[in-house]
C-alpha cells in the first residue's frame, strides 16, 4: 500500500467530484455559505475504485484516502480560506480543478496530519501538479503551500 499513490487517489476523487451535482458540498467563494449535509465519502471511495483494475485497487491504503477525503470535506471551509488567501487575486472559479484538488489534498495534510512532514505533503502536491496539469502549476502550488506552511508554523 503505497500513500503516493493513495494521495493521487484521493486527489483524483475530490477532482472527479467537483463536476458532480454535490461538488462535494463545497461553496464557492463564499465562506458564509453553511452546507447542511455533508457527501458520502464511502460512495466516492468507492465509485473510484469500482473504476480500477482488481491490482490497482489492492495497492490503496483506503483508510488514508476516506481519512484525506473526510478531512478536505470537513475543513473545507478553513483550508479555501487559505487557497484565496494566498493565491494572489485568483479566484477559487478561475483556477484548475485539478490544482485545486491538488491543493485541497496538501493543506489539509499540512494543517491537520501531524504524521504527514509538511515538506512531504508540497513535494507530493508539486509532483502531482507536474504530473497532472499546466506547466506553471507546480511553481503557483509550492508558492501557495510555502505561504501556508509558515503561517501554521508561526
């Protein structure tokens, strides 16, 4: 069980959510806005994994993924506040679907998972970046999580 791979996966299935009708219950740029019911991360998870062949499924630790995705859900609010904070008059509608998820991922694991070395936590998300979207991405991201990274440091 490998948790690079397990991160991509939870990457991937807040991705693949933002395109759903629930969008993860996630409002947009608008922090007040309560959400009253919260999606089923067992649903996502398994969604997900009914796409993989049986040995790509056997390699994810999916007790990490439902703990990442229980995480972004529940911190979303705090962890957008971030996002938009540091993104430099970027919207959180005007970026990449992908780099948000990429970075929904790393805040929390930065904020939240004691376990996780932050530094990890960038350098993963930087790799996904270039993995997975423009080839400004991995700059914009690490420059966002650095941000992050002191203050929750300070």
């Amino acid at each position: 069980m490998s948790r690079r791979i397990s991160r991509e996966a939870a990457v991937k299935i807040i991705f693949q959510n933002t395109f759903t009708e629930a969008r993860l219950f996630i409002s947009k740029d608008e922090p007040d806005n309560e959400v009253t019911e919260k999606p089923d991360i067992d649903k996502m998870l398994e969604v997900y994994a009914d796409s993989l062949t049986e040995d790509e499924s056997d390699v994810l630790d999916k007790i990490f993924i439902k703990d990442v995705l229980q995480g972004v859900v529940e911190n979303v609010k705090s962890i957008d506040e971030y996002i938009v904070k540091y993104s430099k008059d970027w919207t959180i509608d005007r970026m990449s679907k992908i780099d948000l998820a990429i970075l929904r991922v790393a805040i929390f694991e930065i904020l939240y998972k004691e376990d996780i070395p932050s530094s990890v936590s960038i350098n993963e998300a930087v790799e996904l970046a270039k993995k997975y979207s423009h080839a400004d991405a991995s700059s914009f991201i690490n420059g966002i999580l650095g941000s992050v990274y002191s203050e929750s440091n300070t």
